[in-house]
C-alpha cells in the first residue's frame, strides 16, 4: 500500500473515532442530561463521519487500487496532496461552523473545499481509469 493511502486511512479511522466519539456523548446526553452543550456537535458529528471517515477511507482506499500508469505510476501525487487537504480542510470549516453556529458564509466555503476536492480526486482517478481503457489486455 502506498504511503499516501496509509496516511489517508489513518486520518480517517482518527476521524471514526473522533465521530464515534461525538455520537456517544449524544446519546449518553439522551439517556442521562449533563450538559446541553452536547446537542451542538450534531453538525460536526455528521461532517465528521460522512466526509472524514466514509470518504477520506474510500479516496484512501481508491488511490491504492485504482490501476497504475505504464510504468507502475499512480499519477500526480501532488494532486492527491491537494485532494487530502482541501478535504480536510473543509471538514474542519463546515463541523466548526455548524457547531459554533458560526456566519453561513463559512459552511458555504467548507463546503465548496469538499467540493473542489471531489473534482480533484475525480480528474486523478479518471485518468488512472481512462488510462487503463486504452491499453490492450495484457499490458500494464
């Protein structure tokens, strides 16, 4: 497994637990009322999970897998950095805005960082794909 991807896989799984976390101070709130504060990680937990956990793994995972260039290259690792980063970086934007109830604004641009991340990680996976298509059978 390529470096990248085991760092990918290990942010993500600090995100499991990190979401799993939240989740559990939510439910022991239901259960047994100690602070009122906890209701606010909701937003966070969510981002959380959904894009740290589940999607950050399956980039991790697919960077991995994904069929290698001629050659046994994975492409532009430079890209997959920048795919990593603004990921991350609009998790952390939109879980702090939403659990801080923060200015709109805010999630709008986390949000389009996951987004532009997605196009990024789509480009580099496509060629890797693509690629793979227009060799014959047989060659790598």
């Amino acid at each position: 497994m390529p470096r990248l991807s085991v760092w990918t896989v290990r942010f993500s799984l600090i995100y499991l637990f990190l979401g799993f976390t939240f989740g559990a101070l939510m439910l022991a709130q239901k259960g047994v009322p100690f602070a009122p504060w906890v209701w606010s990680l909701f937003p966070a937990h969510i981002d959380i999970l959904l894009f740290g956990f589940v999607i950050q793994f399956a980039m991790g995972i697919a960077f991995w897998i994904l069929p290698r260039y001629s050659g046994g290259s994975r492409g532009n690792e430079t890209s997959f950095y920048i795919t990593i980063g603004l990921l991350n970086l609009g998790i952390w934007i939109a879980a702090l805005v939403g659990s801080f109830n923060l200015a709109g604004d805010w999630l709008a641009v986390g949000n389009t960082f996951k987004g532009i991340a997605a196009l990024f990680f789509a480009v580099h996976a496509w060629g890797r794909i693509r690629h793979r298509q227009l060799t014959k059978p047989g060659e790598r």
